[in-house]
C-alpha cells in the first residue's frame, strides 16, 4: 500500500495551526514512519510524516492515507502521549487536537511542579488527556 505524500494544502493548514498556537513560524519537517495500519497484519507501511519540536517536545502527524492521520508528541522515548484517537478523518481536526492535548498536558506539569496536589489537578484538567 502506497500512502500520498502531505499536500501543499495540508503542510499550510499545519503551518497556520501552529502559528495560532505559538505566535510564530515554527519549522516543520517532512519525514517518514513505518506504521502498522492494519492491527491484523503485522506489515509495516512507510506512512509521509510531518515532524516539528517546540517547548520541549516532539509532534508528529503521519499520513496514513487519503484524508487519514495520526498524531503523538513526545519527550523522550518513554515519554510518549496521543490524543485518546488512534487515527482522524480530517488534518484540522488532527492537529488542533494534538496541540491542545499537549498545552492541557504542558500545563498540568506545570501545576505539578509548582506544588499542586492530585486533586488540585482533577478539579482544574476537564479534557480528554491520554497518558
């Protein structure tokens, strides 16, 4: 299965969503992954990718067909988190749920280490964090 590279069209919807998020052009690369898209088969495909870094993590969005994606951001190698989604219909929504998965994440770490407690965070976190 050959899976198409990101557009024109789709590289610019990232690029604005993530100047809306951080107020300033932030470079993205263009890569690869080996993903498995089908759970039953243990076939990896070379899936187009999307990568950039800002505050101290990863993001990635994989192409993973027509209209398909997925996403995770990331601090190291066992620090990995998703949006609670394994794959989107749509970029927009693919990314604007990326980046507001990761600022909720970003700013209960914050919390965290600024002395708040378990419950502290529960009452303040009211979306759909994965970890």
């Amino acid at each position: 299965m050959s899976v198409p590279d990101f557009t024109e069209a789709e590289q610019e919807i990232v690029s604005a969503e993530l100047h809306k998020r951080y107020g300033k052009q932030v470079d993205v690369e263009l890569a690869d992954s080996e993903l498995q898209l089908d759970p039953a088969s243990t076939e990896l495909t070379l899936c187009p990718t999307l990568y950039w870094t800002e505050r101290g993590a990863q993001f990635v969005i994989c192409k993973t067909g027509n209209g398909r994606f997925r996403s995770q951001f990331f601090y190291s190698d066992a620090d990995q988190y998703g949006t609670g989604k394994e794959e989107y219909q749509g970029l927009h929504t693919c990314v604007v749920t990326l980046l507001q998965v990761q600022a909720d994440h970003e700013r209960l770490l914050a919390n965290a280490s600024a002395g708040a407690t378990a419950a502290n965070l529960e009452d303040e976190y009211q979306g759909p964090l994965v970890i």
